[in-house]
C-alpha cells in the first residue's frame, strides 16, 4: 500500500512545498518557506505569472491583428480607383467581387482557422493550467483574452492607412513580420511550468504550486481524454453553444463593420476603419474590468463561481441583444456608432464567463476543452459572412436591420442555454484522487518524476 505522507514537522522544505501542493488553495501556506531565486534583476520585480500574460495579451493581439486586416484589405481591393489616360478618364478594380463574392473569400479565412486553431486558444488554457492560481484566473485569462480587441483597435485604423499610403499589400507583410517578432520573444522569455522558469522567485513557486497543484508541479497525468463524458455533459456543451453566440456577432461585426460604416453610414475607409474599432478599443477594456471583476465576487465568497460565471456570460449577450436591436433601428449616424460600440463593448463581460469556464470543470482538460469549443466557435466565421453577403444585396439599412436582428437573437438563445446548464464546479469525471496524484507504481495514473523534490513521499507496496 501507499506510505502516508510525512509530517510537515518532519518533511525537508521541497517535501513541504510537495504536500501543500495538494492542499486546498484557501488552507493556510504560513508554514511554505520563502525565499528569492534571482531577487538582482529588474525583470524579478514583475511576478513571472504577469509576465506570461502580458506576453500573452500581446500574443493575442497579433492573432486578431493578422484575423481582421482581410476586412480592411477588401474594402481597398475592391475600391474604385479613378485612372486618367491619354486625357481619358476611367475607374477600374484591383479584384471585380460582388457582395457575394466578397462574403465567400472573408469566410474563407475560417476554413484553414478551424483547422489550426487548436493552435492558440487551447494552447493558452494549458499554459494557464499550470501558471494561473485559481482565485486568479479570470483576470489572468481575460489579460491574455483582451488583446484580441487591442489587436483589432490598432490593426483596423492601421490597416486603413497603411492601404491608403503604401498600398493594400502593405498590411500584410507589415503584420507578418511584427507576429514573427513576437513568436521569437514568446520563445525566449516564456516557460512551460513554473519550475523550469530560471528568473521565478522560490515565494512566487511555492504560492503558485500551493494554489495550482500537480499541473504547476510538472506531474505527469497519463489519463485519456473521457470523450465520451465532454459530448455527454451539458455544462461542456453549455461553453460551447455561449462561445458560438459571442462569436457569431462578433464575426459578423468583425469581418462586415468596416464595409457597413463604408455602404450605409458613407465613411471612406480610412474614417470607417477607425469608427470600426472604437467597439473593440470598448470591448478590450471590460474584458479586463470583467475578469476582475469575476475573481473580486468568487474570492470575497459574494457569489459562487456558477453564479459568477453566468452572471457575467448571461448579462452580457441580454444587453448585446437590447443594443443590436436599437442599432439596427437607430436613425443618425452616431446613434449607429454609439449603440454598436455598445453592444460590442458589453461582450467584454461574457469572456469572463464562458472562456475561464473549462478551467473551473475539467483544469485538466482545459486545452481540450476549449479546443473543442473554439472549433463550434468558428463555424460563425464561415456561416456569417456568407449569409450576410447573401442578405445585403442592394448595401441597405433595412438589409443590415436584418444582420443585427439575427445575431441578437442568437447571443439571446445562447444567453438561456447557458443560464440553465453551465456549471462552475468540478466535475466528476474531471477529478483524480489525491493518491494517484502524489505516487507512481504501477497501478499509477500520475508520476513525479519530474519533481524537483523527486518521488520520497511515495513508499513500496507491502
């Protein structure tokens, strides 16, 4: 049988930070010695953790910057140039698309994105599996998070004026290159686990293993993905179904705003692109007023983090639905401008909710999960441009009412779903016991060889 763990009197310091790693992450850590690894450096003064986000937030803001420059891009290359010849004057077009056309190629980004998505999303919420203390989850996955909307507020105006200035093809070579710088910093800087990262003060370790567990530990878990149980459970599916709402009208304001502010509102590009991303400069900022929010509810012990995580996902698509109905009525320019900035702007809340989401049923499985919830989450990027270039024909407002009223009431169907079957506990098909996490023989299920403070807790079998 399995030797019971040494006494905290007893254990050498690793061995005590061992075994409070399995503890709960509001039990006492005043017995968890601390001290500092590399205290010299100026980079130590900044927690590792914030570290990752930040690195992750800027990561992310170049996912969306090389996402929406496409939307700018096809408004220049699709635009009417005046061309004088000889003393002739005509117009002519880089590309002849028409509206459908126009839908099928801004769609088409999605078809490669479902593809390789796995990628980024699931790849964050397996760094945040084994970097982010529970209690601080939701602000620390809604850093990385808001830089999507970041991105999206700097590449829409930039990608305008870079069209203007240098031409179309200027957007994305600049793009391209900036996202190659950021992959080789990520690279340099970023650790897989706390344990292997050289400038981490043993204080910051002790409290990140002491919160976080085996993942932050490095211990192996050899246990199979439950397929079967991720189909079957309705607060997985619940995820699934509010990412896909939030996405839809996203997507759709996302890839089609730019061409709205330039059919219906009558700004050129370099103005549409910038009213464009007024939403998003909205939108990234409560994302991050959202997350910290979340976290302030769930550690004061205000609410629970089921309650949290609905409040924030559910309110959030209500009050996009109410906001989308009012632009799609609005009858000025700026009243437009206001109620989708808006309405956007509220879907900030909803990341708070549903994208923390599978770290609080399956942190395990949380790269799977949002994998898989990323995937339903993409096919609103194929389907919405394709159905509003078929529902726009003649570029006007009452066609557009139509794109809004749809994407309301889909944040609206998604808004009851997960009110009725999101959960924030852990699931039970999600847990593993305490024995198999601290030992490795061969009825295992976990190993920890690759502790720092090596496998001593564990005895021989009688």
């Amino acid at each position: 049988m399995l030797a019971t763990p040494p006494s905290s009197a007893d254990a050498s310091p690793d061995e005590k930070t061992a075994i409070k790693s399995h503890l709960h992450y509001t039990q006492s850590l005043t017995e968890i010695p601390h001290h500092q690894r590399r205290s010299s450096r100026w980079l130590s003064r900044i927690q590792r953790r914030h570290v990752v986000a930040i690195l992750a937030f800027l990561g992310f803001c170049q996912v969306y910057a090389l996402r929406v420059n496409l939307s700018v891009a096809i408004v220049a290359m699709t635009a009417n140039r005046t061309i004088i010849s000889e003393g002739n004057i005509k117009t002519e077009q880089d590309f002849d698309w028409d509206s459908k056309s126009q839908g099928i190629i801004l769609s088409s980004f999605f078809y490669g994105y479902a593809v390789t998505q796995g990628v980024t999303y699931p790849s964050i919420h397996a760094v945040w599996s084994r970097w982010a203390p529970p209690l601080e989850r939701s602000r620390l996955v809604t850093i990385a998070f808001s830089g999507s909307y970041f991105g999206t507020v700097i590449s829409l105006p930039l990608s305008g004026y870079l069209a203007e200035t240098f031409g179309w093809a200027s957007i994305f070579y600049v793009f391209g290159v900036i996202a190659i710088i950021w992959c080789i910093v990520w690279l340099i800087v970023v650790s897989e686990t706390p344990q292997e990262d050289k400038q981490i003060t043993e204080e910051e370790l002790d409290y990140i293993r002491a919160t976080v567990g085996p993942a932050a530990n490095h211990v192996k878990v050899n246990m199979d993905p439950p397929w079967k149980r991720f189909v079957t459970s309705l607060p997985v599916w619940a995820i699934m179904l509010a990412h896909f709402s939030e996405n839809w009208g996203f997507y759709t304001l996302l890839t089609e705003l730019p061409t709205f502010m330039n059919d219906v509102l009558g700004f050129d590009l370099k103005h549409a692109g910038l009213l464009s991303a007024l939403p998003y400069l909205v939108m990234g900022t409560v994302v991050q007023i959202g997350g910290q929010l979340a976290d302030y509810l769930i550690s004061n012990g205000h609410l629970s983090t089921t309650k949290v995580r609905k409040l924030c996902t559910c309110g959030a698509f209500i009050f996009q639905t109410l906001f989308l109905i009012a632009a799609a009525h609005a009858t000025s320019a700026t009243a437009v401008v206001a109620c989708l900035t808006v309405a956007v702007g509220f879907g900030g809340f909803a990341w708070a909710g549903f994208s923390v989401n599978p770290l609080d049923i399956a942190p395990q499985f949380a790269s799977i999960l949002m994998g898989l919830s990323n995937t339903v989450a993409t096919l609103p990027g194929m389907i919405s441009p394709l159905l509003t270039g078929h529902l726009v024909q003649r570029k006007t407002p009452e066609e557009w009412q139509t794109v809004f009223y749809i994407a309301g009431g889909i944040y609206l169907a998604g808004a009851v779903f997960y009110a009725m079957f999101a959960s924030g506990k852990l699931q039970r098909w999600a847990e593993l016991p305490d024995g198999e996490l601290l030992c490795a023989d061969t009825h295992s299920r976990a190993s920890t060889e690759d502790l720092p403070f090596g496998s001593g807790t564990c005895g021989d079998s009688d």
